[in-house]
C-alpha cells in the first residue's frame, strides 16, 4: 500500500473516531435558544444505575392503616378529632390500624399483604431495573424501593427539565402498578343496564379472555397489544360490532382496573383477529399499562386497596456508593484507558498507537451501545467493560508478543501473519467461551447481573472485531515505514555465519 493511500485511510478513520469522541464527551448550549436547551454529550446520557444516582421509595398503606405522621396531623390541636381516632385506631408499631382490621380478622388482614407483595414483585420486576425491592414493612405495609436511573446529566441536575420528566415517570410507574381491583370492559352506551356499562359478562372470568398485554414499538411509534384467546376474539367481535352499530357517542372500548380507566380503544370498525393494538403516547406508558393490565388479566390482583396517586408520597435518596459515586467511577474507567494506551505506546512504539486506537473505537462502541439500547451502567457493569477491554489489548498483546519472538529469531515480517495464524484458534475459542457465557447470564439473569451480560456481550464480540482491525490499521500505518522492525519497537536478530 502507497503512502497516499495509506494516509487517506488513516486520515478518514481518525476523523470519525474524533468526531465522535467529540459528541461523545462534550455538551454544549444549542444554538438560537440563548443557552436555554443544551446537548448533552453520549456519556451524560447515559442512564446510570441506583447505586450511582440514588433511589426512589414509597410506602403503601392499605385502607385502613395510617402513618403516625398522618394520625399526629390531623388530631393536632383538635380535640374532638383526637376524640374519633382515638376510637377508631389502635397503635401498631410505626402505624395506626382501624379496629375493624384488628381482632379475629387481623391474620388473615396481614396475610393479604403478604400476598400483595408477592403480586407487587412481580409486577416490577417486569420493568427491568438494574435493582429494586418489594417489602413487608411494619408488618401492615408494604415498602417499595426502585432505582431512579438517572442519566449523568439529570443526576446532576444540568437537565432539570428531564429530571422532573424521570421522576414524574417513576411516580407513575409506583401508581399504576400497585393499582386495586379487577380488569373490565366498559362503555357508556353499550353495556348491561344497572351493570355500568360493563361490557363483559357478569360472573365472567376475565382471565379466559386474554392471553396477554404486551408492550409494542416500532419508529417511535408505541402501542399495548392485546393477544386474545379464540373466547376473547369471540367477545370483541361481538362487542365491537354492537359499539359500530348501536353506540351513539362513545365509540371507545374502555379498559378499567379497579373503579380508575387505564386506557382506551377507539373503535371504527368491528374487531375480528386474534389481537389488536392500543396507541399509547410513549414507551413508558406502554411498558407501565401492558404490566399491570397482563398482571389483572391472569388473576393477579391484589387483595386490598392502596389509594390513589394523591396518597403515594415519594422519597428520593442519594446513591448507596456515596454522594459523587458516577464521578469516581468516571474517574476510573479514565483511569483505565489512559493506562491501557500508555502501556501500549511505551512497550510498543508506533505500533502501541494502533493498540491505542483500538481501546477509544472500544470505548466508543459501548458508550454507544449503552446509549442506544438503553442499558443501564451499574458498577457492576462497568467492571463487565473493563474486563472486556482487557480481553482485547490482551488478545492484541499477545498476537504482538508472538510476533515479537519470531522477530527475534530473524524472520522477515511475513512473521505477522504466521503470529496471527498461530493464535487463531485460541483467541477465537476464547471469545466464544465469553460470548456464550454472557448470553446465557443476560438471558437468564435479571437486573444488574442481566445489565452486566448484555455489557459483556457487546464487549466481546467488539473485542474480537477490533482485534482483526487492528491486523488491518497495522498494515495500513505501518506500509509506508522502510523499517518495519522500528515501527513496531521490535529487534530483528540475524545469525551470523562461523
């Protein structure tokens, strides 16, 4: 390969990974809105798990059950109110109970909660978070505690806009998941009379109709679907053709958990498949509604009422790792990669550079990865990434250090292919070990250690590409050099004759 050549190759590579180490690190004021809305650089938008940016808690109370903030409020300076909770509550721990739940129906009461947080975990696990709890507290009420996956910028607060947009989500998510009561049907014209409306039979099992809610995107686009049983197909089709025909106005097949609508259908035209979609505004809602609608639809409703959003108080605490946790983790993972080039440049020389390309078209491909997919960066994760770009200098390292040795025995440079062949089949096998292995953890596992495969996943399969890169950046900047041996830091020894 010519000097030219070469050099327009290197020339249009280094500009991409400039271009994008630049977005990848720098934010800034956008133009025209006076310093108003900013771009936030990849790394500040990355969302970051609950160990680094906090968490968000809340305590449910089941009708019936007060905190003692709330019984010490409202008999403050009130005597006759003093008078009537006085009668009407007893004292359990940290909460007051109705006497009406004590007595001979008190086990079976703190049963039901028992039951509930079963439900509750199963619900949330169904959000995917790097980490979350659902809990028994004070015996009569249940703690929910999520992380709020902050990206860096709203963890900061140089995105407050978006950062009142994360906790008005995860507020959302606490209501509509620990929402009461059963899945039905309704609309104000067509229906039972004296049933309100409701569309599905009387005494009719709900769950014999669905087969699941699922959430659904496609362009930004986003969407409940509902899959049906041959029964549920039946109903809608006979339901929907009588909202077509007979509904004067309301011409909406209404979705009710409990006594609150969730969601809505708009009916033109009689439904008669196996399933159909319900257009949502976001992902967030559609991910929150086809959760707790598929969780009602299999039975899985909970057994006492929790109130309304009004009665949610949400607590917001700081990172588990420490106030500045993201910051020292950045630090390190800087840390790393700078030790990663250094070491190669001073061991290698001009061939260390192309090592040092490498570890930043690594950094970037999963900073990009995290951004587009949406994984959320835990510790855990992030030691995932280090690993993984230990696989790759050290499979790198070890191609040069092969090629060092057959260097010192004399031979020519056609030495860098017989290296590369003779670590073939170990570098390979051991990318595929490690590829399997984070395949099986990221879908089997769940949460952070599920976050931490799919990191690892990408990491390696990145690592074993950049590694054949690397063979081919080595030829490129290497072609134009007369002394081969130089530019790698390598010494040719030649026998001489007796």
């Amino acid at each position: 390969m010519g000097k030219i050549k070469s050099a327009i190759i290197t020339a249009i590579i280094v500009a991409a990974v400039l271009v994008l180490a630049f977005f990848a690190t720098v934010s800034f004021p956008m133009a025209g809105t006076g310093g108003v809305d900013k771009y936030n650089s990849f790394i500040r938008s990355i969302h970051l798990g609950g160990g680094l940016t906090g968490e968000a808690h809340t305590v449910l109370y089941p009708e019936g059950v007060i905190s003692s903030e709330t019984y010490a409020y409202n008999t403050h300076d009130d005597e006759e109110k003093a008078k009537e909770y006085a009668e009407k509550y007893e004292k359990r721990g940290s909460v007051y109970v109705e006497k009406d739940r004590l007595g001979d129906d008190e086990n079976a009461f703190i049963e039901n909660v028992k039951k509930d947080v079963k439900i509750l975990n199963d619900r949330f696990n169904e959000k995917g978070y790097s980490s979350y709890s659902v809990s028994v507290q004070d015996v009569y009420t249940i703690r929910v505690t999520v992380p709020t996956n902050f990206t860096y910028a709203e963890y900061k607060k140089y995105d407050s806009s978006s950062r009142s947009a994360e906790t008005g989500k995860i507020s959302r998510t606490i209501e509509y998941l620990s929402r009461s009561g059963e899945l039905s049907l309704r609309n104000t014209d067509v229906g039972s009379a004296g049933n309100n409306n409701i569309l599905t039979p009387l005494n009719a099992d709900i769950t014999s109709y669905f087969k699941s809610f699922k959430k659904y995107s496609s362009a930004k686009r986003y969407a409940v679907k509902v899959n049906l049983t041959d029964k549920g197909s039946r109903l809608f089709e006979d339901k929907t053709n009588d909202i077509v025909t007979n509904a004067s106005s309301d011409k909406a097949v209404n979705f009710y958990v409990g006594e609150t609508k969730l969601i809505s259908l708009t009916v033109d035209s009689a439904i008669d498949g196996k399933n159909f979609y319900i257009t949502v505004d976001n992902k967030d809602y559609a991910e929150d509604y086809a959760i707790i609608l598929d969780s009602v639809a299999h039975g899985n409703t909970l057994s006492l009422d929790y109130g309304d959003a009004n009665d949610i108080q949400i607590v917001y605490a700081t990172p588990s790792f420490g106030e500045h946790a993201a910051i020292y983790l950045g630090v390190v993972l800087l840390l790393v990669l700078f030790g990663a080039v250094i070491f190669s440049v001073v061991r290698y020389r001009k061939l260390g550079l192309v090592n040092a390309l490498m570890v930043v078209i690594y950094a970037l491909t999963l900073t990009i990865a995290l951004l587009l997919i949406e994984i959320q960066l835990t510790v855990v994760g992030a030691f995932a990434a280090i690993l993984g770009l230990a696989l790759l200098c050290g499979s790198n390292m070890a191609a040069f250090e092969k090629i060092r040795s057959e260097s010192k025995k004399g031979k020519t440079m056609q030495s860098v292919k017989s290296g590369y062949k003779a670590l073939l089949t170990a570098i390979l096998d051991l990318h595929i070990i490690i590829v399997v292995a984070s395949l099986l953890v990221t879908l089997i596992c769940v949460g952070a250690v599920q976050a931490c495969g799919f990191i690892m996943l990408i990491a390696s399969v990145a690592s074993y590409i950049l590694y054949w890169f690397t063979r081919f950046m080595w030829f490129v900047l290497s072609s134009p050099a007369r002394d081969k041996f130089k530019f790698c830091g390598f010494k040719r020894e030649v026998p001489l004759d007796d």
